[in-house]
C-alpha cells in the first residue's frame, strides 16, 4: 500500500514538474513569433514582414530538391541548401497556399551550414520558393511542384 503511495506521489511530482517546466520554456520559444509574416496571404506581404523586403535576386546558387510530383499535399518533403557565404535565414514559401510563407530558418552562428531539410503542407499545384538571406542581400529560387491530392483542405 505504501509503495502504490509513493509511485503515485513520484508520477504527480515529475507530471507537475513536466508542466512547470513547460510553461517557462514556452515564452522564450514563441517570443520570436511573427504572426503578421505567417498569417500573409499574399508572398510580398510575408517576405517583408519577415525580411524587410519582397526583393529578391534570383540565385542557381541556391538548390532545393522536392518532388517533381507529390501524391499527397499534406506531405511534401523539402530540402534546401546552398553555397552562398554568410547566409542568416532560409525561408521556404509555397506559391499557391492560403498563407504562403511555411517556415524560415535562422542561422546564428555563420559557421553553420546552410541547409534545411523539413514536409511541408502544399493546397495545390505550384512553386515552392527558397528565399536566402545571405548579409542584407536577399536571394530566392523556385522548384515547381505538381500536387495530385490536396493538403489544405483538399
């Protein structure tokens, strides 16, 4: 009976300790949240919400490997990555989607290699479009991707 006790005291302890600890690390990981950048409709909306600009220098320099054709929007796998030096943040937009802006990417340290590889959800049939920020130019390239089944809602 006592042992019962004692694990029951033990699992409330590490399950307080769990949501305690929870709740402290929460601010400092949302605290970078740009809700306007992600909440955009529209591309030039969310890059210069993110980035300061919707101007970007078209780059082969920068290589992103996705499906010519995805059989499912809700998954579609998305590699990025490149040679340029001093990159700071990667951002990858899909074209077509409601809010087009999907992640970005934010390197610290410039030793860091640039490459991210993540699923991203895709509503339709459209580019998918890396944008680099390499110092305080911005550089962007386009893979088009072709969706059988939708994603968002589809």
């Amino acid at each position: 009976m006592i042992d019962a006790k004692r694990r029951t005291l033990v699992k409330g302890s590490l399950a307080a300790g769990a949501v305690v600890g929870a709740g402290l690390m929460a601010p400092r990981a949302f605290a970078d949240w740009n809700a306007a950048a992600f909440q955009a409709t529209d591309i030039p909306t969310a890059m210069t919400g993110l980035l300061g600009s919707d101007s970007a220098e078209v780059s082969d320099r920068i290589k992103i490997k996705a499906p010519d054709i995805a059989e499912n929007g809700a998954v579609v796998p998305v590699t990025v990555e490149t040679d340029l030096e001093g990159v700071t943040s990667i951002s990858i937009i899909a074209a077509k989607n409601h809010s087009p802006l999907i992640a970005s990417f934010e390197f610290v340290d410039p030793s860091m290699v640039p490459f991210v590889s993540t699923r991203i959800k895709m509503a339709e049939t459209a580019d998918v479009i890396a944008v680099v920020k390499a110092g305080d130019t911005l550089y962007k390239n386009a893979k088009n991707v072709k969706v059988t089944i939708g994603g968002c809602g589809g």
